[in-house]
C-alpha cells in the first residue's frame, strides 16, 4: 500500500497556483525526498497532507486514508515537524514532550525522548529561550512520540549546524531502518542524497523530475563541466554553444565560461566559442555533481 | 476526543502568563477593598452576602470588571497560535478542530476561574475568623462559581471570535464591541428603556408586551442572565420561589453563550486554509 497518494492535486490560493496537477506515490517503508527551490510548493504540499490547507482539486490519501476526512487518523499514525511553526514560549521541553504523549494517547518517558534528540540538558527550561535548533530538535522529538507509521519533516534541518543535521539524518535513518515511511522536504540536495531512496523535484508547483539517487546519478554519468578561461565573454554569446546538441547549461561572469555538457561535445563548444571570436585562453574539466544536475533542474533549464 | 489534552496544554500555558498572577492579585484587592468599604460600625455584625451584594463587588468587580478580563484572557486563544504558529504544532498532533477550539475553551476558562477562585477565597479566610462577619459559605462559594460561569460565558464570546477572526486585531474589535454592548451601553439605556416599556411603550408590531421585551433583552445579556441567577440565589430562592420560569429561561442563556459562540467560530475554523 502506498503512504502517500496524490492524485491530480491542485492548490490556488486566489488566482496563484501553488501546486498544479501533481501525481505523486510513496509506498510504504521509502525516504522520500521532496525536493526544491524555496516557494515550489513543497510545503503547500505537505499541509495538504495533513489537512491544514485543503486542495482546489485533486485526491489526497495518507496511510491509505482521504487526508481531509480522516485527518486525525492520519495524524495519530503520523509524526510532523511542520514548516512556520512556534513552541510554547512558557512551557518546558519536558512539558511539551507529555502535551504530545497526551494528545497521540500513548505513554512514554519523556526524557528519554528528549535524551534521543540530543537536548535532555534542557528538558526543565522554557522552550520560548531555546535557540531555532533546539526547537527543531524538540519538535522532531514531538513527532518521534509514539512511534508513527510516517514522518513528515518540513526543512528538518533548517536552523541546525552541520552536526544538528548529522544527527537529524541518523534519526531519519533509524527509523526507516524500523519500517517507518519518511517524507521529507529541503531545499539543499546535499541533505537528501546520503539517506533518501528517492527523491522528487518540485519547480512552481510542478514535479519536474522523479528518480532514485541512484537514477539521477545515471543521467549525470559521463556529463561534464567545462570551466573555460576566455579573455571576455557575454551572455549573448553564448547562444551557440548552448545551441549545441549535449549542452545541458552554460553560463559565463565574463572571464569564465562555465558549461555542463556530455564528455564528446567538449571540442564543439570550444569551436563554437572561437567562432563567436571569443579567445579561449585556458580551460579545465570536472565531473558533474548531483548538486549541479539539482540545480540545472531547479533553476529552470532542464525538464523531465 | 483529544480536547482535554488541549485544555491542560493551554491552562499549563496561561497560568504561567504574567496575566493570571497578576489578576489574581487585583481580585483579592477588590474583594477585600470592598469588604472593607461595607465594614459594620464597631460591635455590629454584618453577613458575607452583604459584601457580596455590595455595588462594589456585584457590580464593579463581577458585572463590570470580570466580562472585560475574560475578554482580553481569552481573545487571543486561537488566533494568536495561528499568528505565531504553534498552531501548527498543535493541529500536527491528533487533535480535531473541534477537540483545539473546546479545548481552549476549558483551557481559558479554567484561566479565568483560577484568579477568580483566589481572589474570592483568599480574603474568605479573613472573614472566616473576624467575628464582626457572619460567614456564609454556601452563598460565598455559590457566588464565587456563579461569577465564574459568567467569566466563562465571556471567555466562549472570545474563543468564538478569536476562531473565526484571521487576525488578534480583529478578534479583539470583536470582543471589544461585544463587551460595550453589553455592559456600558446596556448600562445605560436600561433604566430609561424599562421606564419607557414599563409605561407600556414599544413596538405595536410586535406580539409581546413592554415586560416581555425588557425581560428578554435582560435574559439575552450575559450579566443580566447572571443577575437573574444570583440574586435569586442569594435569597435562598433560585428555582424555587419567585419568577421561576425567568431563572430557568437565565440559566439556559448562560449555557447558550458558553456554547454557541465557539460552535459558530468553529463553522468558519472547519473550512480555514491555516
């Protein structure tokens, strides 16, 4: 059975559309990452999942449940960290962990839960002076309560330093590896790419790309980045070699022109530049990363 | 059904508001300035309903002062959570809308009814061992819960208003309006509208007398419910002697303003995009 099932959904608020005709399954057991550029509609998306927006058009289930009439069965099976949220300045992170205990109707140890994200040594002091990551640490621990069938983390690692997010991958990690389905969404690939199975490419509301890490690897393999040294060089001129079949991207700060494209089309768009009466006076070759593929794809040049 | 939890978030989180301490703190100066104020004359006696029934405490502190702070307790209850977000993290857990908005009724109310509770029942203890007071416990505890379930009907007026309100500007323009219609401008166009319905005056069109009209204007006022309530309570008389049907037809309107107003704001919370 899949965890999440979006069917033709469509999100407008007045006449912007946020989201536009999105099909989209996560089955069970999968780490999904929802990838995109800030104001794609990832987190329209997500709140659409869990009923605090409700789509314009289209079917959203979650845990084989409609995630607008069954909303609260879907949430009491599912742990969130949502996007734009605040704590409860007043209360402790102790008091906070037993609020979610209550509301999810399970039992528990609140310091162990708290002790599990790494902010036990806060547990007796009031959230409204913890920094952004101790609440993002406090809020995921929130959602950990209770053992849910499906994660939904909104920019889980906003807000945390390198080792915050570390930490926060080995979580995820953790409980995928005990069946959980993790539904999580970020704007920086490189958050994604060590823990996702797949991921999904959101742009303006649309899903331009759908793969496994390992997919999108394969469609970088053998592309390259030319870096080329040039003694000047405008956008304009660079038309013929983004004319060029095998040329994914090229760009260029007026001393560098920089273009991602397959290994045998290298010569080419070095001719095509001379042609232009550029004068190439040096250039060098890198591997394509995934980040570059990400950001051809998010940036708008390429489409699936 | 998760509203208890909500409720117990939200008491948790308002009792340790500056707010609450501090109004506990003014009810107890009130109470025991206006006990103080109706004092007897050395060697007189006088009964704690006294000091209840005093202007100062009917109605200065319970029909004036308590709506307008059950008000301000109470407006921002959800549209404050949904301005700064934790409503976010509240609706992220299994709560329905109804369990947020009916919890943060019982949440408030019981807010409201704690400042209240002190503030009556601290300065009891004074007048339990004075002996120029003939302490009256069933009347004073009585009382004390009657000025709560009016706290309570207006702190519904504001949970309903700060559901439905998309901001905490509206919602408290809302409560505001509310309040100055029924207490200052109710306040003042009662005695001259009861000389004028008395004499038989109002509208021929409509099927009831004069009477008929004031006393359904009395009952659709929460503090006019409440006073029905009260001082037939503290003759000894509610639901027995007097005007009956009144103090019935009173006691329903108070629990239809602690009910219908959340219910109303949550018709619209329902059909939100958060």
């Amino acid at each position: 059975m899949a965890a999440i099932e979006l069917d033709g959904v469509t999100k407008r608020f007045g006449d912007v559309t946020a989201v536009s005709d999105l099909d989209l399954t996560v089955p069970e057991g999968e780490v999904f990452g929802f990838l995109g550029p800030n104001g794609a509609g990832k987190s329209t998306t997500i709140n659409m999942l869990l009923d605090f927006v409700r789509p314009t058009a289209g079917d959203v289930r979650v845990l084989g449940l409609d995630a607008g009439g069954e909303s609260v069965a879907v949430r009491r099976r599912t742990g969130v960290l949502p996007e734009g949220y605040d704590v409860y300045h007043r209360l402790t992170g102790r008091k906070h962990i037993e609020f979610a205990m209550r509301s999810k109707e399970v039992d528990g140890d609140p310091d162990a839960v708290l002790e599990r994200v790494g902010i036990a040594d806060a547990a007796d002091r009031k959230a409204g002076g913890y920094s952004k990551g101790m609440r993002q640490r406090l809020v995921l621990g929130m959602a950990l309560v209770g053992d849910p069938d499906l994660l939904i983390l909104d920019e889980p690692s906003s807000g945390l330093d390198p080792g915050g997010a570390r930490e926060m991958r080995d979580i995820v990690r953790e409980e995928a590896e005990g069946g959980t389905t993790v539904f999580f969404s970020s704007h920086v690939l490189g958050q994604v790419e060590a823990v996702c199975d797949r991921v999904g490419i959101l742009r303006e509301g649309e899903l331009v790309a759908e793969d496994s890490i390992e997919g999108l690897r394969d469609a970088v393999e053998g592309g390259e980045t030319l870096v080329i040294t040039v003694d000047a060089a405008s956008e304009d001129d660079l038309d013929a070699v983004r004319a060029l079949s095998g040329v994914s991207n090229a760009t260029t700060d007026g001393g560098t022109v920089t273009v991602t494209c397959d290994a045998d089309t290298k010569t080419a768009v070095i001719g095509a530049l001379e042609d232009a009466g550029i004068a190439v006076k040096d250039f060098q070759t890198e591997e394509t990363s995934l980040e570059d593929l990400f950001l051809a794809y998010t940036e708008g040049e390429m489409s699936a | 059904m998760t509203w208890t939890a909500v409720a117990r978030k939200d008491f948790q989180d308002a009792i340790r508001s500056r707010w609450v301490a501090a109004l506990s703190v003014l009810f107890v100066l009130l109470v025991s300035a206006a006990a103080y104020l109706v004092r007897p004359a050395p060697g007189q006696t006088i009964s704690s309903n006294q000091i209840l029934n005093s202007l100062f405490v009917r109605d200065a502190l319970v029909t004036t002062l308590v709506p307008l702070i059950a008000l301000i307790v109470a407006y921002n209850a959800v549209v404050g959570e949904r301005e700064s977000g934790s409503l976010k993290l509240l609706l992220s857990l299994p709560h329905s809308r109804a369990d947020v908005v009916f919890g943060k009724v019982l949440g408030r109310a019981g807010a409201i009814a704690a400042p209240i509770a002190v503030g009556f029942l601290l300065p009891a203890l004074i007048f339990l061992v004075v002996p120029a007071v003939n302490f009256d416990v069933l009347s004073y505890l009585g009382y004390t819960l009657l000025t709560a379930v009016l706290a309570v009907c207006f702190v519904s007026i504001a949970v309903g208003f700060s559901t439905a309100a998309s901001s905490s500007r509206r919602a408290i323009a809302g409560a505001v309006g509310i309040y100055f219609l029924f207490v200052p401008l109710w306040g003042a166009v009662r005695f001259p509208l009861q000389f004028y319905l008395g004499m038989g005056g109002g509208p021929s069109w409509l099927p009831l007398s004069g009477q008929q009209v004031l006393r359904m204007l009395t009952l659709i006022n929460p503090t006019g419910s409440f006073k029905t309530v009260s001082n037939a309570f503290m003759q000894g008389a509610l639901y027995t002697q007097g005007d009956v049907n009144m103090q019935v037809s009173a006691t329903l309107m108070l629990l239809v303003w602690i009910l219908v107003p959340p219910l109303l704001g949550l018709l619209w919370f329902q059909e939100a995009d958060l």
